[in-house]
C-alpha cells in the first residue's frame, strides 16, 4: 500500500511559503487544522461528560471509592496533600501509602467551594482527559504531521478504555495528561524551541509520574532524544536535559520513599500497588502464567477497545510511515515506538498488577491511539491518492460508524453499568440511621468495596476487616473467627453493622449462606434496625 501525496505531507515534509499580505489575513481566521482540533476536543468532551454525574458504583468502584476518600479528608481532617487518608479502617488516622494525590486535592478544594458531590472526582479527570486529548494531537503533530495528529486524537477521543478512565474518579487521568504535556513540550525544546520549555516539561512530566508510577515510561522518549544529541555531539543541551531528569528523578523517588515510609507507619499498613510485580512473584510464576498475555487480551478484546480499535492497531503497526527526508524528522517519527517499547518493558515487569488493576493500562493510550489513527489513515487512503476524495472520505465515515458502534458506545456502557448500587443504597441507610460520630461496619455487594462506608458519609471498616497483608476480599472460614473480629470491631468503637444481602466475596461465596452463624449472633446482640429483601442492618450495642 502506497501513501498518498497528502498523507507523506503530514509525515513530515515541509514547504517553504512567502508570507503575503494575503497570508497574514488568513491568520486572522480559524485555520482547518485548528477548527478540526477543536471538534475532537468537544467530541471528547461529548463522551467524557456523558453520564458525568454517575454515583461511584461502575466498574471501577473499588479505586474510586479509595480516591474520594481521600478528597474528602483533605476537606474535612487536613490539607496536607503528604498525608492522604481514606476512611474504611476505623476512626484513624487511617494514612496509606499512595500516589501524589493530585486529582483528589483538586476535587478537595472544589467540595470546599461548592459544597460536596460525589461526581466532582470525576469532572476534574475529565478535564485531564482533554488535555491528553491537545497534548497527544500535538505530540503527533510533531512526530508524523497534523492529518496523522487528528487522526490519533480522534481515535484517542472515541477510545472505550479512554473514554472510562478519563471519566473515573482515579489518579490515572492526571498522569498521562501530565506526561503526556511534559513529552510534547520536550519535543518542541528538542525541535529548537525556547529554553523555558524545558523547566516547564519538567515540571509537567514529574507531576506525571508523582500521580502515578507508571507514567515514568514516557520518560525513555526524552532519554531517546537526549541520547540523539549526545550522538550528535551536542553536549551543552544534553547535559542541561541530564541535569532536569536527575531533578526530576530526585523528587519522584523522595515521594515515593515517603509514601511507602508512611504506608508501613500506620494501620492499616498499606502501600498502593505494593504487590503483583516480577520481583515478588518470580520469574517462573509470571511464566507459567504466560505473563498474563490471555488477561491483558481479553480485557483489550471484551472490554477496553473491541475489535475495531484493534484492528486499526494492528494496521497501525503493520505499515509505519514513510521515512521523511529530513534526519531529524526521522527521529521525531520513531517516538510513537519508544513510548509503545517503555510501555510494554513496564508490563513485562508489572503484568500481575497491570492486568488486576486494568486502569493502568492507560500509559498505552497515547501510542495505542497513535498506531490505531495511523491505522485508520491507511485504511482510508486505501487505492486514494488523497483524503480528499469521495471514496477516502465515505471510508472514514465508515470507520468512525463502525468504531461508536461495535467498539465505543457498547463498550463504554458496559463499564459504566452501576454494579455497586446496591452497596450505594446501604450506605445511604447507613447514613439515615447514623448519629454523629458513629463508626458503621459495611460489606458491599462485592466484599471489600468501601463504596457503602463512603456513602453513609462516616468511617468504619470494610469486613472482613483488611488492609497491609490482611486479605479483606473473602470471607474468613468459619462464623467463630468472623464473631471474633466482629468482637474486635465492637470494642474498637463500631456503633452499626450493615450488609447487601447480595454480598459476595471473590470465591464466589455469598454471606447470608455463608455466614448465616453471624447474622444469629447479631440476632442476639445486637438491634435489628432493617431487614429488607437488599439490606440487612443491625445497631451494635455494647456489652
């Protein structure tokens, strides 16, 4: 397949032009490139604030839940971002080691504006969203020209997986848009730009990889180009970029130490994502299990991008664009490779966590949605000399209708099905029958969620009671040890008890059959305030 005129222009090739009178008033005006970009941030905005004040009940609950905790001691208990605290183990201080919780702080400060609303979260990760959305059409820009560019940020705006994460109350969103915005104002310093964009990238990239780890793959595009100026002999600005990432990498590993230092002093002694990863499992056991390849694509395949997208990624890879004339500009072209190259090293040596965690997949958005718009290019393009023509443009239209549906809207409405609502509705009963102070225990309809204990607007414990190595997403063996930690929760202060009577843990095991001993002992000890056909709530009272 050959590219067409207008598609090698985009990758690279420039004209030189005379600047006229004529040219100077053409300025004045919204030129296409301009006026295309616009339509695919509001075709984002379109997507990601659709359903933007869905309670924190989808796919993506549990993290969610953890993340507005946070916010919501930030604005009730302390304004120290180097202390985030969630409220699901006891009266506390409850500090955990996390990510720099910027999302969260944002969300803070407009709940101490606006008052509290629990969908607050998820507009500020939509705004990061469409700064990820400029960010990637101008990095593209860079690397392959503006018709590649519109391309990936429209692939990126319609992407199912991008769509969920950007409009989920997670640290995710922040980070690949900071990173994202750090790497393309790089590429401009390293393309002749002016001196301040380096501190500004900088700044921008390590705000990046402070909101979550795994953002440090977007670093090996700045490593790429430094180490092309060291090639090159260009000392001076390699040295300059050396001496920004041992900055950068000084202030990213202060905080992290500080979280796991903090993570380990406090109960419940956790550190985010502390487990899962090649060092800790071995070797062998990510081997046996095929480096979870078969989760990482049938959570692709089902659930992030469907068929379509991935058909456009494999297109995508299959044929790279043509090598420009330009050197330089072939060394802007290869980014998309390098980010894609990090980005699977990190899954290499993360799979276990990746693919259990799956919102940090997001760090392949930016190259998956590169090769998906190259891929779509090519498609449309097919046997055209030009985008132009009758033939490219239905073929787009076609692509585009067969992405929204078979991919996008599908997809997206799977993943924002409310499958917690039920742990919602508790603890909103919680709430209602609550009386200040009170300490409630709360097991949601998937056991470890915290999403009732957030919605009863108190603290408590999830139960069975969990953090550090505790094990908290199944129940314990027997109704005995079940009683005693109950016991244990009692002396500790908790005032109400309350279950979804869909309860069930990730061995599949339901809690009204499984713990029917429990419920007779609450019986016994306890007041029974709601027994409906979803909830089970009971007041505890003291011995």
């Amino acid at each position: 397949m050959a590219d067409g005129p207008e598609l090698d222009q985009a990758e690279g090739r420039q004209y030189p032009q005379q600047t006229t009178d004529r040219d100077m008033a053409a300025r004045n005006y919204l030129s296409p490139d301009t006026a295309i970009l616009l339509g695919i941030l509001f075709i984002s905005i379109v997507f990601r604030f659709h359903k933007i004040t869905l309670p924190l009940v989808d796919g993506f609950s549990w993290r969610e839940i953890s993340t507005a905790m946070m916010a919501d001691n930030f604005q009730q208990r302390s304004w120290n971002i180097f202390f985030p605290e969630v409220s699901w183990t006891g009266p506390g201080p409850s500090y955990q080691g996390r990510e720099f919780q910027i999302v969260s702080y944002l969300t803070a400060l407009l709940y101490q504006l606006f008052g509290w609303h629990d969908w607050f979260g998820r507009m500020v990760a939509a705004f990061f969203g469409l700064v990820t959305v400029f960010s990637l059409h101008r990095l593209t820009a860079r690397c392959w020209g503006e018709m590649h560019a519109h391309a990936a940020a429209l692939a990126y705006a319609l992407m199912p997986a991008a769509i969920m994460i950007d409009s989920s109350f997670l640290p995710d969103p922040a980070m690949l848009a900071l990173v994202t915005l750090g790497v393309w104002l790089f590429v401009k310093y390293w393309a002749g730009g002016s001196g301040w964009l380096l501190p500004l990238a900088t700044v921008s990239f390590t705000l990046g990889v402070l909101s979550k780890p795994p953002g440090l793959a977007a670093g090996a595009v700045v490593f790429y180009l430094t180490v092309c100026w060291i090639l090159e002999k260009k000392w001076k600005q390699a040295s300059g970029v050396f001496l920004s990432g041992l900055l950068s990498l000084t202030i990213i590993g202060a905080y992290f130490s500080w979280a796991i230092y903090l993570g380990r002093s406090y109960p419940p002694f956790h550190v985010a994502g502390s487990g899962g990863y090649i060092w800790d499992d071995g070797f062998w056991t990510y081997f046996r299990n095929g480096f979870y390849f078969q989760s990482a694509w049938n959570t692709s395949a089902l659930w992030f991008y469907g068929y379509p997208f991935m058909g456009l990624l494999a297109a995508g890879l299959w044929i790279p664009p043509r090598p420009a004339e330009d050197p330089r500009q072939r060394t802007l072209s290869r980014i998309p490779y390098v980010w894609a190259a990090a980005a699977i090293i990190v899954y290499l040596a993360a799979a276990g966590e990746i693919t259990s965690n799956v919102w940090n997949f997001h760090i392949f958005h930016v190259p998956v949605a590169m090769f998906c718009g190259r891929g779509a290019l090519l498609l449309a393009m097919f046997a055209s000399r030009t985008v132009l023509t009758p033939a490219a443009i239905l073929r787009s239209i076609c692509i585009v209708a067969v992405t929204l549906v078979w991919s996008t809207v599908p997809l997206v409405r799977t993943m924002k099905k409310p499958i917690a609502m039920k742990g919602k509705l508790l603890g909103e009963e919680l709430a209602r029958l609550a009386q200040p102070g009170d300490l409630v225990v709360a097991i949601a309809p998937e056991v470890g969620d915290p999403v009732a204990i957030y919605y009863s607007r108190a603290r408590g414990w999830v139960f069975p009671p969990g953090g550090g190595d505790e094990e908290w997403s199944k129940f314990v063996a027997d109704d005995a040890t079940a009683i005693a930690q109950l016991e244990v929760l009692r002396a500790q202060g908790a005032d109400l008890f309350g279950a979804a009577k869909n309860a069930t843990d990730k061995q599949n095991v339901l809690f009204v059959e499984h713990h029917a001993g429990v419920i007779d002992y609450l019986n016994k000890t306890a007041t029974k305030l709601v027994d409906s056909d979803d909830l089970l709530v009971y007041r505890i009272t003291r011995p």
